[in-house]
C-alpha cells in the first residue's frame, strides 16, 4: 500500500519475502517478514531433509 505525505508524495511499503525453491526448481513456500535468520536455516534443512528422503 501507500501513504500520502504532507509534502505531496507519497510512501510506498514494500514487501520482503524469501521465496523457496524445492530442489526440482519448484516453488515451494516463502518467509514473511521479520525474517528470523535461525528459523528460516530450521526450515531450509527440513525441507531439504524430506526432499532427500524422496
């Protein structure tokens, strides 16, 4: 979204999500934001773990 501001512009909110991408190149899910660095290493590996147990 946007935010009109006293001087006449305008403030634009950007999203920061992480795609991830399965092994296969397939999207498999996103972070939102705030990211936390340790939960995402925690959901990385455990995907990849049931990727390799495929």
């Amino acid at each position: 979204g946007y935010q009109p501001q006293a001087d006449g512009s305008y403030l634009v909110n950007h999203s920061g999500q992480v795609v991830l991408i399965n092994p296969a190149g397939h999207f498999h899910g996103f972070f939102k934001v705030p990211q936390n660095p340790e939960d995402m290493a925690l959901t990385f590996r455990s995907v990849y773990k049931a990727w390799e147990q495929r």
